[in-house]
C-alpha cells in the first residue's frame, strides 16, 4: 500500500501506539497503514459521511483489518469516549474546523497521548487551542504534493515534556511556527517566499487601486508581508 506524499507525512509522525483515532477518515488508507505497519494495534476511522466511511469500510475488509478496525459514522470526536485514542489524526481539513472538533471534543482531546494536526488553513487558531487544552507543539513538518504545500504538527501533554519546550511562543509563532523555522525546513522557506510574493503583489494591487478602502489595507498588509520577511530572515 502506498500513501500519498502528504498522508506518508502523517503517519511517519505517528507514534507507535495502542490505539489512533482518525477524524476524517475519507477512504481510511491511513488507518490501514498504521495497522499494517504496525504502529497502532486498532482504528477507529471516522467521518461525518456516510459515503467516505463506506469507502473506509470496503479499504478495511479490502486489508482484512476487521477485527483491528472500526468506522464510526460521528461529527469531530463526539463517537469516542475519554481514553479511547492514545493518538488523534485529524488531517486535510480548514483550521476552523480542526478547532471548532478540538474545542466540542475538548474531553476526548484532553485525554489522548498525542495529537497530530495537518491544517489547511488558520493555523495560528489551532496553535493556540492545542496549547489551551494543555498540550505543547514538539515538531512540524512540510511537504509539497502537486504543487500544493502540506504542513503536519504534532502536539503532546505539557506534562510529558521539559520545562524548555514548554517555552512561551512569541506572537510570530502562533502564526509561522516554531520548528520548520528553527530546523530551517527549506521546504517551508519555499511556502513562507511563496506567501511573501502573494503579500507584494496584494500591496502592489492596493497601491494601484489607490481607494480609501486600499489605504485603509495598505498598513495592515504591508505588516504581514514584513513579518514573513522576518520569518525568513531567521532561516538564513
């Protein structure tokens, strides 16, 4: 079984574990692997449709993984209980929704071992509610799949780790990260340049437009495209 570049990325972040629970499932090739390879003895694959978790159901029996495997038709976390996931995948999905899952679930969240999160989009949002249920980020990743820049966190209990990586995040961080950036990723350096060029060419565009709406954008713009370039700077 093959994954794709961004799913191989997740599971090679998981840890080896009794039990994953992964929201959002889709076709549950994830969760198959992990049982395959042995880093997880049993799955839960969930999904919100009916149509994905029967295409998770056909990828299950497909492996012979039914007495590891179980779909579970459920919103979020709301079909799992405290302590049934030691590790959480939520990947492929917006930000806002990640934490809108992470903040309902709250309780299932709170009581796993590990938490890893590839967000789409929002990312500070998910930051900062991983560190509100008590968990600190130790390791992100980046990878590129059909042009398209994929980044995984992984998240663990402040219990669990030392005083120096429960270090305070500065305000950058919560929206750039912390570890891409201090292991100077060059992956990430390609998505924060990419990010930095969509920034000029917005201020380009507002100073063309040269409307008090634009002017009103300009400051707010022009400090966004500053703070990437800062970004950067301490990559190089």
């Amino acid at each position: 079984m093959r994954l794709s570049n961004r799913l191989r990325m997740v599971a090679d972040m998981v840890p080896v574990c009794d039990t994953v629970a992964d929201i959002g499932c889709d076709h549950a090739y994830l969760s198959v692997w992990l049982l395959r390879e042995c880093k997880a003895r049993y799955a839960y694959a969930c999904d919100v449709r009916p149509g994905p978790l029967e295409k998770a159901s056909e990828t299950i029996r497909f492996f012979h993984m039914e007495e590891r495997a179980e779909t579970i038709l459920c919103d979020g976390l709301e079909g799992l209980v405290p302590g049934d996931a030691d590790v959480i995948v939520m990947a492929g999905m917006g930000g806002e929704l990640m934490t809108r899952i992470l903040t309902d679930g709250a309780g299932v969240a709170a009581r796993s071992k590990c938490l890893l999160l590839q967000a789409q989009s929002d990312r500070e949002s998910v930051r900062r509610k991983v560190e509100e249920l008590g968990f600190v980020i130790t390791d992100e990743r980046c990878v590129v799949e059909d042009g398209k820049f994929y980044l995984c966190m992984s998240a663990v209990p402040a219990s669990d780790v030392s005083a120096e990586a429960r270090e305070p995040y500065e305000p950058w961080e919560y929206r750039y990260g912390r570890w891409l950036v201090k292991r100077k990723d060059m992956t990430y350096l390609s998505w924060l340049t990419e990010e930095c060029e969509k920034k000029i060419a917005m201020l380009n565009g507002l100073l063309a437009a040269d409307t008090a709406l634009a002017n009103e954008r300009l400051a707010s713009a022009a400090a966004e495209c500053e703070e990437i370039a800062s970004v950067m700077k301490r990559m190089y």
